[in-house]
C-alpha cells in the first residue's frame, strides 16, 4: 500500500513538472539568461557586431564619470518623487467619487478607466498634439481665462509638469485598487462616528485613511517602481515632437536634456552609440539605486504605519 502512494505521489509530482516545464523554459531563457547575460556585458566592450571584450570595470567607471547620467538619474528621481504621490492622490480622489452611490456611477467609473485601455503610443500622439503651442487644446483653454499658455514640449521649465499632467490621465488601475479598498471598510465605523458628530473631513482621515493605509503604501512602491521604467512616453515626445533624434554621440533626451530619463539613456547607449557594456553597466546600477530606495520606502511606510496604529 505504501508502495503505492508512494508511486502516485512521484507520478504527480512528474506530471506537475511536466505542465510547469514550458514556464520553466521560458523564465529561464527570457529571465535569467537575460539577466545573467547583462552582469557579463557589463564587463566586456560589446556592440551587435563584434565579439565581447573583456574591460573589467571600465564600463562602471565610465558611467560614472557621465554627466548626462547624472542628469537622467535626476530625471528620474523627479518623476518617481513627485509623480508617486501626485497620481496616487488623483486615484484616490476619483476612487472617493466613484464609490458614491449616484446614477450613471458605472459610466462614470468607466470614463475613468479608459484611458487605461489605450495604447501609450496612441495617448502620447495624443498628448503631443494637445500640448502644441499653436493649436493645442490646452493652450486655447487657458486663453479662454486670458493666460498665454507656454510652450509645453519645447521649454524646459514645463517639460515635466506637462509629464506629470500625463502621468495623471491614466490613474485607472490604481483608481480600481483604492476603490476596492475602500469600498472593504466597515460602513459601521462611518455610522458610529456620525452618531459621534464626526464631520466627513475628520471620518476621511481618522477613518478611511488609516483603514486602506496598507493599500496605499503598496500602490505608492509599485508607481515608484514603474517611474523608473519610465520610457515609451519620453521616447516618442523626444522624437516626434522636438525632432530631435538620436545620432553617434548624442543623445536626445528634449530641449536642455530635461526629459532625458535614465531607462531612455540606456536605449541610446546600446542601440544608437551601439555600446552594449555600457547600456548593461547603468542598468545594474539602476537596479542597485532601485532596490536600496524601495528597501528604504518600505521601512519608512512600515514605520509610518505601525505609528498610525495600522496592522
């Protein structure tokens, strides 16, 4: 008898391997290889035509002596700073407005998502055209209130406010996850506070907050982590609105590199300086800047929680 459940339990364990066997391929071959390819590159002078060279750590030291890597770290920073929060209070506000009870609130939910549904080329043309200066819906809204509006894509000074304003357009996914947290909070508290005379600000804060903190903190460490894969948008800003492509030795990263975000830099070093190595070196070092930041935002908001007396 044992015999026997012994050898059904090796045949199911068999038969799972066997179904899992084409995830396993896959991860191996478009996960670890990839990854474990790039910590070699990073040691070599490699481009699609020749055979890797061993370097060392010239690569790394390269990098580092970049100026423009300094300047798209920065960027970078900036949007995960600053984005994070802003897109993360604009999914809660919308997430406050939709789990109201009011006619056509599943229309309006879906008005809401939309945005999320379509391609990020298509809404960057999109925003392109909305930015323009001439004839840009923007601007011509502003002129109704007498303001001149700047010229979004091609100043500096507003490059990144018009990435924020973006950014922000498409805060479905992380709307839905507030709403559903939101809509988890026992309808009791909100009564026991109104018998209490609570006004609806305090219940939002002493209530709501503190009760779907925990979603909120997870949230806020996935939009910081796409921050720093922040790509598709300033690429196809970078090329199709200033016009200014990348040549040999020059990266285009917007007027004055103000919109250069780091992940673009990497595509430039390894598909138009066709510099491999050094593409594989940042990418590293992002991962290392990344994982110790989120490893400190974690600790931050555990703390910050745990103060709030939040499980």
């Amino acid at each position: 008898m044992q015999k026997i459940l012994l050898s059904n339990s090796a045949r199911n364990t068999r038969n799972g391997f066997l179904f899992a066997l084409p995830w396993i391929i896959g991860f191996i071959c478009l996960s670890i290889y990839p990854l474990a390819a790039s910590f070699y590159y990073g040691f070599t002078e490699f481009n699609p035509v020749t055979a890797p060279k061993w370097v060392g750590l010239a690569n790394y030291t390269a990098v580092l002596n970049d100026k423009l890597v300094y300047k798209s770290l920065m960027n970078t920073l900036f949007m995960a700073f600053v984005s994070t929060p802003v897109n993360l209070l604009v999914a809660l506000l919308l997430a406050t407005v939709v789990t109201r009870k009011f006619r056509q609130r599943g229309f309006v939910r879906t008005i809401f998502f939309l945005p999320c549904i379509i391609p990020t080329i298509a809404a960057t043309m999109v925003w392109i055209w909305m930015f323009d200066a001439s004839y840009g819906y923007i601007n011509n809204v502003l002129g109704w209130f007498g303001i001149h509006g700047p010229a979004w894509l091609m100043d500096m000074r507003y490059t990144k406010p018009a990435l924020l304003l973006m950014g922000s357009w498409s805060t479905g996914t992380a709307m839905l996850v507030c709403m559903a947290a939101l809509e988890e909070v026992p309808i009791s508290y909100y009564e026991s506070a109104e018998i209490d005379g609570v006004g609806p600000l305090s219940r939002f804060f002493h209530i709501t907050l503190p009760s779907i903190a925990h979603v909120l903190v997870y949230q806020a460490i996935l939009n910081f982590i796409n921050a720093f894969q922040y790509f598709q948008q300033v690429y196809i800003i970078t090329n199709a609105s200033t016009g200014a492509g990348a040549g040999a030795g020059y990266a285009s990263g917007g007027p004055g590199n103000s919109i250069l975000m780091y992940p673009l830099y990497i595509f430039h070093n390894a598909f138009s300086f066709l510099k491999m190595g050094r593409a594989s070196a940042m990418a590293w070092l992002l991962f290392i800047v990344v994982s110790l930041l989120t490893m400190v935002m974690i600790k931050v908001t555990k703390r910050a929680t745990q103060n709030a007396g939040v499980e």
